[in-house]
C-alpha cells in the first residue's frame, strides 16, 4: 500500500473544461438532452452514496460495463453523456427515476465510508481531485472512497483519508480490503475496510473495540478490493 501526502498549493489560474454532449437515442425513460453531463454526475453520485457502493458495484448491479460511468465520474475532460438506457438502469437498482434524488440519504457518520466525490471549492481540494483522477482515470475496477471511521487507525488510515480500491487485486494476508457484508433477509448489504487476515476480516483500533472478526465465506461476506493506494491532505488544508 502506498500513502502519498499532498501538499497545499496555491494556483494563480484554473484552466476550464469544456464538456460536450453526445447524441442519446429515444428510449424507455429518456433523459432529455438538457440535462447536462454535471447534473448527470450529481446524481450518478448522489445514487452511489445513497445505496453505500461504488461506481464498480453500481455499474454491476445496473447490469452495464464499469466504464460507462467511470468514464464520466472520474475524468473531468471525457465529452460523452452517460445514455438514456444506462440512466435508467442505474434509477431501477434505487428504485428511482432517473435524476431522481433519494428522499432518504443514509447516515454517513455511521458507515466505515462513503464513495469519494470531487470538491471544486479550492486549491488544496483540487490538487486532491487532480491526484484521485489520475489514479482512477481509465482504469476499470478501481474506485475512490473516503475513510470516516477509526476501524483502521493503526494500519495507518485516518478519517478523511482517500483509499484507492482496485476490485482486480487479489487480497494477501495484512492487505486493506473492501468488502460487502451482505443481509440477504433485509435484502441490504454494509460497505466495510478492514485488514485482511484469512480467511477473517479484522478492525486495528484503540478506539473501536468490541467488534469480533468476521470470517469471508464468499456468500454473506465478500472481498470487493483491496486498498493499493491512501491520500491524505495536508493537516489544516
């Protein structure tokens, strides 16, 4: 695993990105071309947070290749649109409309972490957004996440911390995984980062305590990837 520190600097000048519209077909549930490619990403967003996974797992669940919407999400300069049909696939894994915002977004605070997304307010945030495009962009299976909770302060994530997911790594022992625990009576499934010890899956805090481990069976629990890289910002930034 890889942890990089970035550094706050200050940028005299932004450079702007023009984003263009690719043609969409009528279909089913057609998202009308006056939407644009931001709204799309709002919302591609604002669905993964809600249901708790990434863009890889949303993209399996939707039935549709990982790339239809990393392609968008991750990098800023792509000019297509995400397709009416795509649109509407991922709105049916969250029982919505497409660009329809969940009524209910779940507590943040009580997930282990939440799928990353891109702060344009300022600098210290966009040398972060440019660091986490490079390392996702183009690369299908890997996703950004940000770590909320202490279960791993002692392998050396914090809160805050960006974790880079790659889904095609194949887990060895001390490895940072992420993983699903699934509830197949409630039909839900809990996002979790914890050190890979096998066949269990283990929190390393001084503050989270109590927590017994949990074996990986391949049916109620699963290894989604394994944690490659960690950003941190600056202190203070």
């Amino acid at each position: 695993m890889v942890v990089m520190r970035i550094s706050v600097r200050i940028f005299a000048e932004r450079q702007g990105v023009c984003v263009l519209s690719s043609c969409i077909s009528p279909a089913r549930n057609f998202v009308p071309m006056q939407h644009s490619k931001d709204e799309q990403v709002a919302w591609i967003n604002a669905v993964r947070e809600y249901l708790g996974v990434s863009l890889t797992e949303l993209a399996r669940r939707a039935k549709i290749a990982p790339s239809t919407l990393q392609r968008p999400v991750n990098d800023p300069d792509y000019p297509g649109m995400i397709s009416g049909r795509s649109m509407a696939a991922v709105a049916a894994v969250a029982g919505l409309r497409p660009l329809e915002y969940p009524a209910r977004m779940r507590g943040l605070a009580e997930a282990d972490a939440s799928p990353f997304t891109y702060d344009d307010r300022n600098d210290a945030a966009d040398n972060l957004n440019r660091a986490v495009r490079e390392l996702v962009k183009g690369r299908n299976g890997r996703d950004a996440w940000v770590m909320k909770s202490y279960a791993l302060e002692l392998a050396g994530v914090m809160p805050g911390d960006v974790m880079i997911v790659d889904m095609n790594l194949t887990p060895r022992p001390r490895d940072i995984v992420c993983a699903q625990i699934y509830d197949w009576s409630g039909s839900r499934a809990e996002t979790v980062f914890r050190l890979y010890e096998a066949p269990y899956l283990l929190t390393h805090s001084m503050r989270v305590n109590g927590e017994k481990p949990v074996a990986v069976d391949n049916t109620t629990v699963v290894i989604k990837g394994v944690v490659d890289t960690v950003l941190r910002s600056r202190a203070g930034s």
